[in-house]
C-alpha cells in the first residue's frame, strides 16, 4: 500500500486462508481496491514442481494487475469480516430479551460466543466514572481495524466483558501497555501463530 | 423505543482511515523495465517468487528483476529503494 501511494503499482500475491486478512487490511488502511492475486494455501509446504505450476498459473492474474488496458481479475468479491461496525451512532436499541439480544451481538461478531452483558449508558457511565477520565479521552488506535479507543469504547466493552467497574483502571493501563510500540500489537492480532495476550498484576 | 428494546452504547469504535489512491497503471508491457520482487520472508515466499520471474523473463525481453524481502509485516526498510528504483512491484506475502 506504500508502494501504490508512492505511484508505483503493485500485485500482492496471498494465499487463500490470508485473503479475507488482506482485504480487511486493505480496507481498513483505506485501500479497499488493493491488487490481490489468490493462489491455494499453503505455498510454504510445497515441493518446488508444485510451486512453479503454482506460479505458472498465477502469472497472468499477475500481470493484468500491473499493465494498463488488460482486464481487471480482482478477488475483492470474496467476504470480508466485519467485526468492527460501521455505524457512528453514539448509542443504538436492541432488543431486551437477553436471547434475542446475545443473538444480535453475536451475528455482529461483538462476542467470540462467551456470554456478554449489555453496555447500557448507566452501565457504561458507572465504568468511566471509576476512570476518573473524560470519556471523550483517546487512549490510541487499535490495529489492525484502527479503531479509536476511547474511554467510553473502552468502558462499553469492559461492561459486556463483565468487568467490576473497580477494576477499570486496570483495563485502561492494560491498553495503554498493548499500545506501547514494542508490544507489536499489530503483529499480535494478526498472526495465524498461537499468541495471547496476558497480563499480570501485582500488588496489593 | 418500544418495551420489547432497550438503548446501549455502540461498542464499536469509529475508525481512522485515510482513503489511498492505487497507483496509475502506465505500463503497456514489462519489456525492459525493473520490477521489484518483494518477499515476507515466509517460507517458499522467495522461490515462488523466483519461478514468477522466470516466468516473466521468457515473456519479455529486458526486464530486470530486484529481489527484497521484508522481514515482519511493519518493516519498510526497503520500500525506499524499490519505490525509486522499480516501475512495478511484485508482492508475495502469507504463509
């Protein structure tokens, strides 16, 4: 995407299992028609005849990403998740039957299937109070999506989480840290290795 | 709001994006032009790389070739040099 920026066109071979990554990569750095060439996955296993017939049918794909006038064989119908929602309201209605409710937050992907409990505004407001911030305050951006993390973002997903608002300074630290630059978020997100994050407290 | 609803606040974070053009496509043909091949360091990423630029050289005449590689997927180190020494860039990238 630095690459096309700078005016130089380019094709980005993937494979399969890391198109849907891609094109939400794309999308979310604001390049939503990023040239990507589909091959099978995975490549890396691959002995080295299988590899080149892989190739040989990836060529024109390719080329026609790279030379004018040639067709356009985008991959960019295939589905992209949409975890992160695109709606600006400050405050939406759901339904109230809990059912009904966790079924909507589920088909939003606002829950890896674990119950969750809704972010009411006196829910949410009891959260950022035990911050002592301003709701309005940005903690950072939060790869690979770039979502803004508010304290109020932050304090609605600690609510569905089930989090005792006296603990919520400790979320917001935990933030702060994972944004550090050394942390690699991004790279944490993002890779198909097996990492979580984990956090220890000490103290009293 | 009827009974059955109740109000929350949207979870979801409003993102910051700045929309990128995608380069113009000038190029007719690769004939005699320097194209970047860009590998994520996974493995094969390099070979597979290797067979597309065979590929190309028995297509055109002249082409020039420039392997890099990049070692995560935050690392830009060698995006300068391609950027002023290449006219297209081939990427490669995922397991």
């Amino acid at each position: 995407m630095k690459l096309e920026s700078t005016g130089i066109p380019t094709a980005t071979v993937v494979t399969e299992e890391f198109l849907p990554l891609a094109l939400t990569e794309a999308r979310s750095r604001g390049m939503a028609d990023l040239p990507l060439i589909r091959v099978p996955h995975p490549v890396g296993t691959l002995a080295a005849d299988s590899l080149r017939s892989v190739a040989e049918r990836a060529v024109d794909s390719i080329l026609a990403q790279l030379v004018c006038g040639k067709a356009k064989a985008s991959a960019s119908s295939a589905a992209v998740p949409s975890a992160i929602g695109d709606d600006s309201n400050l405050t939406l209605t759901v339904p109230s039957d809990p059912a009904e409710m966790f079924r909507l937050f589920d088909e939003r992907g606002w829950t890896d299937g674990l119950p969750v409990l809704p972010p009411t505004p006196a829910a949410v407001e009891r959260m950022i109070a035990a911050s002592r911030q301003e709701r309005e305050i940005v903690l950072g951006i939060i790869p690979p999506l770039k979502g803004i993390a508010t304290i109020e973002k932050i304090a609605a997903n600690s609510v569905m989480a089930g989090c005792l608002p006296e603990y919520f300074p400790l979320v917001l630290a935990a933030v702060k840290g994972m944004l550090r630059p050394g942390y690699n978020l991004d790279g944490v997100q993002t890779t198909t290795g097996n990492v979580a994050p984990l956090t220890i407290v000490n103290g009293p | 709001m009827n009974q059955d609803q109740i109000e929350i606040i949207n979870p979801t974070a409003m993102r910051s994006v700045r929309q990128t053009r995608l380069a113009p496509r000038r190029l007719e043909s690769l004939r005699g032009r320097r194209i970047g091949l860009l590998d994520n360091n996974k493995p094969n990423a390099d070979k597979f790389l290797g067979y597309i630029g065979e590929l190309l050289k028995a297509r055109y005449d002249g082409i020039e070739l420039v392997a890099k590689r990049k070692m995560s997927r935050t690392e830009a180190d060698c995006l300068p040099e391609l950027s002023s020494d290449c006219e297209a860039v081939i990427n490669a990238f995922a397991d």
